[in-house]
C-alpha cells in the first residue's frame, strides 16, 4: 500500500514552508545581523512566497543579558514592527519560545496587540505538560501554535507515543518532528513522520519537521517527510543554522512544484547578504566534526566548540566522541 501523498509533480495546497534563517541561523552570530540583512530577508521571503518567517526567540530577559546578544534573542514588539511594520503582507510571523528559557505570561501581548501570528514551543519530550501549558496560554491569547519536541531521536517509542497523545487532546495547531542531532535517515525519519501522521489523523492538526544537515541528508529528509504528509518545513537560507545547519531552502523551493514559490529572489539575497556573510567569518554547514556526532545520535555542543577552536585532528576528536558515549 502507498502512503505516500502525490507525486513530484504534485502541488500539494497544505504545504507550508517555514524560513527558519533569523532564529536557528542566529546560534551561528549571536543573532547580531543587521538591520539591512532582517529587512532584506523579509522582503525576499514574501516576493519568494515563504508562508512563515521565523524571526527569533522570545527569550527571558531575567536569565539572558539583553547586551550579550542581538535583538532577534528576543523579538521585542517594536524590533519586529520596525522591520514589518503592520505585516500588510500573506507571510506570517512567527517566534520560538523554549521551555523554561523564556517569561511566556508576562513577555506576549495579546495576538490583537502583536504582529506576531505563530508561537513555536521548542521542548524534551519530558517538557510535554510544561509546553501544553504554555500552548495553552498562547492559544487563549488568539496565536496560532506548534509544539516542537527536541532530540526526538534520542526517544524511545513509548515516550513518543505518550507524547503525542498529550499534544492530540491539547489545542496546539502543528506537532514538529524535529531531528535536533542530524540523526536520522529518510527511512527512520518517514516512520517517525507517519506516526506522527496517523496520531493526529481525524484532527485539523498538521505536522512539520526541522531537519539539522550533520549527516548531509536534510533535504533528503525533508522532502521523505513531506511525501507521507507532513506539510509545515522548516528550512534557512544556504541552510544557515546551529552547526550543520538545516535544510536549505533555496533546495526546497526548487524542488517544490507550485508556482507561488519563487527561487529566483533567494538567489538574489545570497549574491548580495549570504556571501558576505560567510566572508566576515561566520560559520555553518556540513562538516566531520558534526558527521561524527551526527553519526552517534549526539548533542552537537563538542563539535561546535571543536569548530570554533579551528581544530583539524578529526581521527583523534572521533575516538573522544566514541569514548564517552
């Protein structure tokens, strides 16, 4: 029996495709990007016809410094109105909120006083009820909602199953499979999407999935995903994101059959902002430090800081990693 939904001819209409580039490419500078470069995006991902653009984190203001990092670490109302004005656009905004890292009750406006459409919730699998708590409150205060639960390749079955149980009777809109350590393969990752596919099966919820690239299959996972019916995906300009990054989404919009997207304005954003980027120093993408933990099913944070201390002793780094699992 096919599962699978269309074909790659296919314009799938439930196909919501999430520009991550702000928020997850943000790990990579500290969130210090221009103004020009937000302003720039923004108006690139309309013209492109990007459905969400997420443009940070809400992120507590009492446990992070706001010197220590950019604006977009906590998407202050007037930072976002003053790069989207009343968003008299068909894009929505949206910001992640994680568990325990943010001051929900008391940091969001009603949806009817933001510009802000979407709350992504990021959590563990253990953080469920304190996620379903805070999705609630969102939803009470009129914005839409995903729930995206973290590392989920580090889960076992059962407390999959359990989860998505708890997100089924909530009032969250789109449950994330997210693969935070670039573990997965298209095969796992589809058997993954179709469970999450089947729970939510007689509602009007939706599935996305968050690739991270470390094994060089994002895309590849993305779009295994997206033919058994997950329709929200999350993909960065060039794949800008923590580490490995994520799945680029200039590949995305290529290989995405309806005509309202348009890669030819990505193109356009890369020449002029991407490159320079990349030329100042900043650094993402694939490489074998994060294969390796890829590979193992692992947190990125030893490859990261093998990164950033230029190492090159891979052989060495890999047996490390094997060590301490």
């Amino acid at each position: 029996m096919n599962l699978r939904k269309g074909n790659l001819m296919s314009v799938r209409n439930d196909i919501k495709v999430v520009d991550v580039t702000i928020r997850d490419g943000g790990l990579c500078n500290n969130f210090e990007f221009t103004d020009e470069f937000v302003k720039e995006l923004y108006k690139t991902n309309i013209k492109s016809g990007i459905d969400y653009m997420e443009f940070g984190y809400k992120a507590s203001k009492n446990m992070f410094k706001k010197s220590d990092f950019g604006k977009w670490k906590f998407c202050d109302e007037e930072d976002l109105r003053a790069v989207v004005g009343d968003n008299l656009s068909d894009m929505k905004i949206a910001v992640m909120a994680d568990v325990g890292r943010c001051d929900y009750k008391t940091d969001f406006a009603p949806k009817s006083e933001s510009v802000i459409d979407m709350v992504r919730v990021a959590c563990y699998i253990h953080q469920i009820p304190a996620a379903i708590e805070m999705i609630e409150h969102f939803h009470e205060l009129g914005y839409e909602t995903t729930c995206n639960i973290m590392a989920v390749s580090q889960a076992n079955s059962d407390q999959v199953v359990q989860a998505l149980e708890m997100l089924v009777n909530s009032c969250v809109d789109v449950i994330y499979l997210v693969d935070s350590f670039g573990a997965l393969y298209p095969e796992n990752a589809s058997e993954l999407a179709q469970m999450y596919i089947q729970a939510v099966e007689g509602t009007e919820k939706k599935i996305g999935f968050h690739a991270h690239n470390n094994q060089n299959v994002a895309f590849a996972n993305t779009i295994e995903t997206l033919s058994y019916g997950v329709s929200y995906l999350d993909a960065s300009v060039q794949g800008m994101g923590r580490g490995a990054g994520n799945c680029p989404v200039e590949l995305l919009l290529g290989f995405l059959k309806n005509p309202k997207y348009n890669l030819y304005w990505v193109l356009g954003f890369i020449e002029n902002y991407m490159l320079s980027l990349k030329e100042q120093g900043v650094v993402w993408g694939y490489d074998l430090q994060y294969l390796f933990t890829g590979l193992l099913n692992c947190h990125p944070r030893d490859a990261i800081e093998f990164t950033a201390n230029d190492r090159k002793d891979y052989a060495q780094f890999y047996t490390t990693l094997l060590d301490n699992i």
